[in-house]
C-alpha cells in the first residue's frame, strides 16, 4: 500500500499550470527527492500536499483518506508535517517554543482547563517542554535550548523547523530546500539527520537543489519540469536519463554528451549557471 | 522557591496584588478612588484586548461595542425589566459571547486594514442600533442604572467597588497569563507570527481566532455591565468609535504582547487626562504628545521597553563583574 497517492494534480494559477496532471505514488519508509529547475513547480506541489494551496483538480489520498480540499491543520493531524523554503519560523518565540508549538496537537486541552490551570495543565507543559528540548537536540540544536529564535543563524533555523515538524509526530514529513544556503559541513550533519528520520520511521519527501544530497539520501526520484513529470524512479536510473540533464540544462547540452552521463555533476553546473 | 516568586508570572501578579492594596493609602478622598475603579474597568478591558491584539496579532476597533453591549445589556434588563443584576450581567455576557462567536468567524478571515474596517463597521453598527433604539437604550440621554445587588445586598460606594473591581482585575490578569502560557496561548502566538506556520503543526488559526475575540469580547463586557452598576447610568460615549480608539491606544502604549502592559497602559492613559486639567486648554495637546513621545522613545510600548533596558542593564552590570571578559 501506498502511503500518499497523488492523481492528475493540477495547480493553476491565471493561465499557468504550476503543476500538470501529475500522479504518483510514494511508499512507506522511502526518502522521495523532487527535483526540477527553478520554477518547475516544486514548491507549489509541496504547498498541494500540505493543504496551503488547493488544486484546480486532481486528488490526494493519503493512507487511503481523500484529503482533497481540507485544510492544513486536517493534513497535519493525518501526519503531514513539512518545512518551508522561505523560513515560517516564529520568530516571537524561543527556539524551545517553536518546537513546544510543534506539540500543539498532542497537547491541547479544554478551554476551562486551560484558563484555570489545572495540575493536569502543568505537567502536561512540564513534559512539552522536556520533549521540545529532547527534539532540539536531536536535530544539533542543543547550543540553542535557550536561545530567541530571531537570534539564530540561518542554518539552524532550518533545522529549527525541522524540529518542529517532528514535534507533530509526523508519518510523512516534507522538506523545502533544508540545504539551500547551508555550508559543506552542515550539508553533511542535514544528510545523517535525514537519515535518522528514516529509521525513526518518518518516511521523508524532499524537495532540493543540491544533488551530492539528493543522490546520497534518495530512494527514488521524481523529476519536475514546468510542471509536468519528466521523469521517475529509483534514483540510479533518474541520474542517468538524458531528458533529465536536458532539462537542467535547456539547449546547452552537448549532443556528443562530453557532459558525461553523471547527472549528479551535470546538473550541479547547470544550478550554478541558472544562479 | 525564590526563583520562582521572581518570575514575570508570580512577581507580576504578586506585585499587582500589592499595588491594589497598598493604593488606597495614596486615596485620599472618593475622586481618587473613582479615577482608580476607572482604571480597574479598562484594564480589564484591555487585558482582554491584549490577547488579541498583542498575542493574536488581530486587530479590533470594534471593541467599544462590545464594551456597550454589557453595559446596555445589564442596564435593560436589570433596570427596565428588573433582572436581579448577577443574572442580567451573567446573560448579557453569554449574549455577547454569542454574537462574538457568529460575527468573528467572517470578520476574522480577513486581514490587516479589513479587518479594522470590519470591526470599525460593528462597532459602528452597535453604536447606531444603541442610540437609535431609545425606546430600550433611552437614545443619545442614555438610562439610570439600578445598583447591583446580590440577593438582599447591595453594592454601594466607591471603596467596596475599588475591591471588587481589583479583585476582578487580578483575576482577569490571572486568566490572561494562564491562557498565554498554554499550548492554545502558543498557537496564538504562533499564528500572530506566521499563520501558515501555524496551520501546518496542526492549529486550526480559525478558530483559535475565534476563540480569543470571544475571550476578549467577554472581558470587555463584563467590564461594561460592572461600569453600569456602578455609575448607575449609561450614556452612548463609552459606545463610541473614539472609546475603541482609546483602547486599543492603552494596549499599544503599555505594550503588545504583554499582559501588565495593559494594566500600566490603561492606568497611565485613564490618570493622565485627569491630571491634564491643570493644563486646561492644551490638555489635549499635552496628552497627544504624552502619545507621540512614548511611540518614538518607546516603541515597543513602556512595559516591554523598560523591561529590556533593565535586562540589558542587568547584562552589563553582569558582563562588568565577569572578571572573564
Ligand atoms: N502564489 C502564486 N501565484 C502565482 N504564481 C505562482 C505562485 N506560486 C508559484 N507560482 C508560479 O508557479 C511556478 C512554480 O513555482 P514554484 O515556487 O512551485 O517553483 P519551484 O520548483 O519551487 O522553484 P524553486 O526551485 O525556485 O523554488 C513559477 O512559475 C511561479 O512563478
Ligand atoms: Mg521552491
């Protein structure tokens, strides 16, 4: 069985299709990696999948229930949990208070309860805010346990939100561009955390540009362009598809393919160029 | 346990608890104690205010109405149908968290200017329905209020209301804090700063909203029905457009996000026009520019803003006697 079953997604915004007709499929436990040029829609089909956006057409079921058409918090609570591209972090708040927020769902109570502040309250808060440390330090952040997060660099925002996707206690969890901007280094420590959700039995959908990740973590691809599928599948045929490095790199490819067929370096040179 | 007293929470109610009471010492006739019930009521209001502007990040200029229903409720049906006044006051709040309910979910999908305009508009529509139904409200001359008395008991003079009124306050105060340090007080919090944020970990920022304008419209119309029975009168002023200016400006002076922001703002903003008359004619003046110093020096708004100069004060005391650096 699948755990999340996309059919003929469409995303239209005015007279473009940001995503096409696409359908796929993506199983339990696997790291799926999107991919695609800049523009290709990626974003947009994350923002489907989690509810922020509702599609022109098309279905999403995830572990079989129709979720089409509900709103963010209904995906949240079947298991969805993601992270963004453009930082959503709440920056009014500690680092140990976004991952708390992370916790709502498992932690909210009656609104007498909450106005009077019963016991059962306070130990509830007590165990949110153990468990919200335990999580930042799982994804490296224990320097920051009692740091604002307006005081926090880029790259540990970025695992700040990562924490708070997996406060939810997610099945799923998506990742806009988690290495977008970070250095060589932190791109490693991302890499082995991704790889620590799997065992944790997050089955984790990735969204991103640097492909040494991509191809270190991934399972299976799905290539986007224009919206559309290019390509799909494991991840050692999806490097090796000429349509793909077409793709990264428009015309520019050489036909002699002195490019070589390693897409991994193919289309790190065709990111830079586009940069 | 020391740490403990000292905390924002215990030490800020702690030492409200301690103004309270040590504030008649400084009233020294029934004046004083009048402008401090004024106080009380609109720090209650704007404690309630607070969650939802400063926490929420939802703006309301709608909230005088609120305050007018409860204090119109209570007057009609205690004075004019002769309700005993608890269950008048306890109806007319119900009444109102009703129509918070039905009228916040449409007007809290909007954002930004719509939704000051949306709630400009009810408060609007409040005011005119008040001054124009005077066959209930008695129009623009208003309606004497009957004391509130509780069975045989009534409420009378202004020390015995100074300690209800006090005590109702701290008790708002207590209600507000232990809402904001709550998993519903952090989804508000939360969705103030990114909505989508919020949604995606599974907070319905819906009716979270919802929820906190309610609140918030309780609290003022409390503060309404208590207003009536104790000046035992209701004029349309307290319903109008320039009352939810008033509040909201006591919010933001005192500081968004903080709960005795709210207490010190609508303290220093109910005083200052009293103590303003000696300037007689320019009182207005002095009081706009009180308003347009406190934005530029402070802008955060007092309490938030003294807060962090003493924290930053505290660090540099700390960072001197640090032989380390
Ligand atoms: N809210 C929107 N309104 C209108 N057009 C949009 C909106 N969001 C995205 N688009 C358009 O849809 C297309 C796909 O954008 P999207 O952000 O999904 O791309 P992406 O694959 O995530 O790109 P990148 O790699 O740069 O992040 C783009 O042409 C973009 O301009
Ligand atoms: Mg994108």
């Amino acid at each position: 069985m699948s755990l999340l079953r996309v059919q003929g997604l469409t995303k239209k915004f005015g007279g473009l299709n940001a995503v096409e007709d696409l359908s796929f499929d993506i199983q339990t436990g696997s790291v799926h990696s999107i991919i695609g040029p800049n523009g290709a829609g990626k974003t947009t089909l994350l923002n489907l999948l989690t509810g922020v956006y509702q599609p022109s057409s098309g279905k999403i079921a995830f572990e079989e229930h129709d979720l089409t058409g509900r709103a963010p918090h209904e995906y949240a609570s079947h298991g969805i949990a993601r992270t963004f591209q453009n930082l959503q972090v709440f920056f009014n708040m500690s680092a140990l208070e976004n991952v708390m927020v992370g916790r709502y769902m498992h932690e909210r109570c009656g609104l007498a309860s909450t106005l009077l502040r019963g016991p059962g309250l306070k130990r509830a808060e007590k165990t949110c805010r153990d468990e919200a440390a335990e999580l930042l330090r799982y994804v490296g952040l224990q320097d920051y346990l009692s740091s604002a997060s307006d005081s926090m660099p880029y790259g540990a925002l970025k695992r700040l939100e990562i924490a708070r996707a997996l406060a939810t206690k997610p099945k799923m969890m998506l990742l806009d561009e988690p290495a977008a901007g970070l250095n060589p280094t932190e791109a490693l420590e991302l890499e082995n955390l991704i790889g620590r959700l799997t065992e944790r039995g997050v089955t984790v959908v990735l969204v991103e540009h640097n492909m040494r990740l991509v191809m270190g973590v991934s399972d299976h691809i799905l290539v986007l362009d224009y919206g559309r599928k290019l390509a799909e599948g494991p991840a050692q045929s999806v490097r090796n598809d000429p349509k793909v490095i077409e793709a990264y790199l428009g015309s520019s490819v050489p036909h002699d393919g002195s490019f070589g067929k390693d897409i991994a370096a193919a289309v790190t040179i065709g990111v830079e160029m586009r940069r | 346990m020391l740490q403990r007293l000292a905390s924002p929470r215990t030490g800020g109610l702690l030492a409200l608890a301690a103004a309270i009471v040590l504030l008649p010492f400084l009233l020294s006739n029934s004046y004083f104690y009048d402008i401090a019930i004024l106080v009380g009521l609109n720090a209650i209001v704007c404690v309630g205010l607070n969650l939802l502007i400063g926490y929420a990040g939802q703006i309301s200029l709608g909230h005088a109405g609120f305050f007018g229903l409860g204090a119109y409720g209570s007057a009609i049906l205690a004075s004019r149908y002769g309700w005993p006044p608890l269950a008048a006051m306890l109806t007319t709040t119900l009444a109102v968290a009703a129509l918070a309910f039905l009228v916040g979910r449409p007007i809290l999908r909007l954002k930004g200017h719509y939704l000051a305009m949306a709630t400009l508009g009810l408060g609007i529509i409040i005011f005119m329905v008040i001054t124009t139904e005077d066959k209930f409200t008695g129009g623009p001359d208003g309606l004497s209020v009957v004391p509130f008395s509780i069975g045989e008991y009534t409420l009378r003079g202004e020390r015995l209301w100074y300690w209800i009124v006090g005590a109702l306050l701290l008790f708002a105060v207590w209600l507000a804090l232990n809402l904001i340090e709550s998993p519903a007080g952090r989804a508000l919090r939360a969705l103030h700063s990114s909505e989508v944020g919020a949604e995606v970990v599974g907070i319905d920022a819906a009716r979270q909203k919802v929820m906190v304008f309610v609140i918030s419209a309780v609290f003022a119309s409390v503060a309404g029905s208590l207003a009536a029975h104790y000046s035992g009168f209701v004029t349309p002023g307290k319903v109008a457009f320039f009352h939810s200016i008033e509040l909201v400006t006591m919010v933001v002076f005192g500081g968004m996000a903080s709960t005795f922001g709210a207490v010190v703002g609508a303290a220093v903003l109910t005083t200052l026009p009293q103590l303003l008359t000696v300037f007689k004619d320019y009182e207005m003046m002095v009081f706009g520019a009180v308003m347009m110093g406190t934005m530029i020096f402070l802008p955060r708004g007092v309490v938030p803003s003294l807060g962090r100069l003493l924290e930053l004060r505290r660090q540099g005391a700390a960072s001197r006697s640090d032989p380390r650096t």
